[in-house]
C-alpha cells in the first residue's frame, strides 16, 4: 500500500519561506512524475508544481520565481521551497505521487 506523508507546514509571516515535504513509503517513486497541489477555502484545488522522473519541473505562474521543487528518489521524498510567501499562499497543500497517490494534505498559513 502506498503511503505519503506531508511534513513542514504552518504559520509564516508574509515574506517568509518554508519548505514543505512528502515521504513515499510502499513504492519506488523514481519512474513517477511528482507534483504539489494547493486548496483553500472555498476554491478548487490548484497545481502549484510538478516535477517528472527526469527532473524537469512546472510552476504555476502565482509562485513562479517563489518556488522550487524537487525530488530525492533515494529518500522516496519530493520537497517544495517556498519563499516570499503571500497571504494568498495560505492553503492545504497536498503532494502527489503518480495518477492516484494523494497525500493527506499539510496547511500552510501566511499572516502577520
């Protein structure tokens, strides 16, 4: 059973960073594309980024510049750094694994 777990989030202050985590267990993550998505309230969950088994990665254009991802396949784990955060960040963030494999979802709060 495939299993992945979020770590890092929490308040920032808006100008801050973070760097959010999820560990897979269950499964060799190297041949999957990985990626992080965001919900807030009240709104569609959103892409913010992807990386492919190959290493290239996708921004969306509201943390282009702001984030980066990326993935160790040895530690089955795929991270998100987030700097020069913004109250509009404030989200569940959830990572992704393949097609199916979602993650339980970390909250991210930017506020003063």
């Amino acid at each position: 059973q495939v299993r992945l777990v979020e770590s890092g989030g929490g308040l920032v202050q808006p100008g801050g960073s973070l760097r959010l985590s999820c560990a897979a267990s269950g499964t060799a993550v190297s041949i999957y594309n990985m990626g992080w998505y965001r919900q807030a309230p009240g709104k569609q969950r959103e892409l913010v980024a992807t990386i492919t088994s190959s290493g290239t990665t996708n921004y969306a254009e509201s943390v282009k510049g702001r984030a980066t991802i990326s993935r160790d396949n040895a530690k089955s784990t795929v991270y998100l750094q987030m700097n020069s955060l913004k109250p509009e960040d404030t989200a569940v963030y959830y990572c992704k694994v393949g097609y199916i494999w979602w993650g339980q979802g970390t909250q991210v709060t930017v506020s003063s």
